[in-house]
C-alpha cells in the first residue's frame, strides 16, 4: 500500500534533508504547501513515492540537492547542471558584478574553463553588445554549457573547446576572467566535494598549475591594458599576485567574498 507524504517526512532525521525533500516536492514534483503541511495524509502514487524514495537514497549518498534537481541558480539565472561539471557558488558571481559595473563599451571576453557556461552566460545575457567566449577542454562540460546556452538563448556566447587559451591568436579579447581549478591533491575538503568532478577542482603545484598557466597564456591573447580577473583559494592571494607581477601585469587588486576572504583577484596587462 503506498505510503502517505507525512511518512516520509517524519522518518527522517536530518533536517537538512527533511528541507530539501520538501523543496524537492515543490520542484520537482509540482506540491503545493497546503499538500504537503495541511494534507500530508494524502496517498501518494506509485510514481511520486518512487521519485521521493530514490531522492531520499540519494541525499543519503551525499549527492547534493542541485544534481538531484538538475538546476542550479547563478546570478540572476536558472542552469542545468549534472555530475559532468561543478555547482556554481554565490562566490563566483562577485566575478560577475565587477564585469558588469565597470565594463559598457562592446568588448570581447573570455570565460576560461567555462564549465557550465554559468560566468560567461550570466555576463553575455546582461551585455548584449559583449561578444563573450567560453573555453573548456571537457567535452562532458562542453556539451551541458551548450544546454545552458540553449536554455537561456544566448546569441552573443560562444563554446570553443580548447586547453585554457591555448587556440587564440595574440591581442584577441579586453578581459580574460576564470574560476579554474585551485585546490592541492590532499585537500580535506575534497571529501564534502566527492560528487562533483576532480578535474575543476584539483590543481598541481599546490593548487597553482592552472592559475599560472591561464596568467602566462594571458599576457599573449590579452590586449594591451586587457584585463584578467581570477578566482583563487583564499590562502593563495599572495602566490597569485606575485605571479601576476612577475609576468608584467599591473594593478593588481584583490576583492573578499561573503566570508571575508581574499578570493577574486584583478590585474591590468602592461
């Protein structure tokens, strides 16, 4: 006999998921809050109990709320998201505000390590005039951008699949910004990022490799006075700056996130 949606509520312990099984039920399942507070007693269909059973087992498994749900919301914006790429974190959308408020005459941009599409999408549909380029070497992440560049119909992006910058000519866009991987091998906090993928998250050479890469591949496809702004871990401020300098780029500034941690970083090629 099918079970009643107060029986699944009640049986579970975790209030986090106890929240999220509601916001599932609203989501996903279309619920409305009389449903589900006032009339939990109603018998579910053999469809909507098997939809709950296997998020409950997934969330169980760790498996995080956007994944489940296939959306996540960046900026203003709804996009797709699977295990193929990274959620996007509130953090990133600082990149996003710089770009817009200090940026109006038509310039070229490049998103590098686009991964869901999530930066570049959310700057290309606030600045029509923009031309905004995406670059990413996975073609699992490649093809969900594409979705979200579907999805939000955005005629002023464009999906390139390449090695950071490694495919432009010299002197090719006013702004390069990224938010690639930074985080060393046997971070402990890779273990509460378990189910997303590895690759956009670990970096060599203490988290470093890809940040120094995309800086050096900059001052080549920058123009002069182009401008690169990063997202960095929030003890690699100073590592970050002072390869900045060392590959000629100047005012350098670093903007803190909502923890109050140095995490964005801004400089202007010579």
């Amino acid at each position: 006999m099918n079970k009643q949606i107060s029986h699944y509520l009640n049986i579970l312990d975790s209030e986090t998921i106890k929240n999220e099984l509601i916001f599932f039920l609203k989501e996903k399942l279309q619920f409305k809050d009389d449903e589900i507070y006032t009339n939990s007693n109603k018998i579910l269909t053999n469809n909507d109990e098997n939809l709950i059973k296997q998020f409950i087992k997934q969330k169980n498994e760790g498996i995080p709320l956007d994944y489940i749900l296939n959306s996540s919301k960046f900026y203003e914006y709804e996009f797709f998201v699977d295990s193929r790429v990274l959620i996007p974190r509130p953090e990133t959308e600082i990149l996003v505000d710089y770009v817009n408020n200090h940026f109006s005459s038509p310039i070229r941009v490049l998103d590098a390590g686009t991964g869901s599409g999530c930066i570049g999408i959310s700057i290309a549909l606030k600045n029509p005039s923009f031309q905004v380029y995406g670059s990413e070497y996975s073609e699992d992440a490649l093809n969900v951008a594409l979705i979200n560049k579907n999805n939000l119909s955005v005629e002023n992006f464009s999906l390139i699949c390449a090695d950071w910058l490694s495919c432009f000519k010299t002197k090719t866009f006013d702004l390069v910004l990224s938010n690639p991987p930074y985080i060393e091998d046997q971070d402990s906090h890779l273990e509460d990022l378990k189910h997303e993928p590895k690759k956009a998250l670990v970096a060599k050479d203490k988290g470093l490799g890809d940040l120094k890469l995309i800086i050096e591949q900059s001052t080549k496809v920058l123009k002069s006075r182009g401008m690169l702004i990063l997202e960095h871990g929030y003890k690699q401020e100073k590592e970050v700056g002072n390869i900045l300098k060392e590959n000629n780029f100047l005012d350098i500034k670093n903007f803190k996130d909502f923890q109050n941690l140095p995490r964005i970083t801004l400089a202007t090629l010579e």
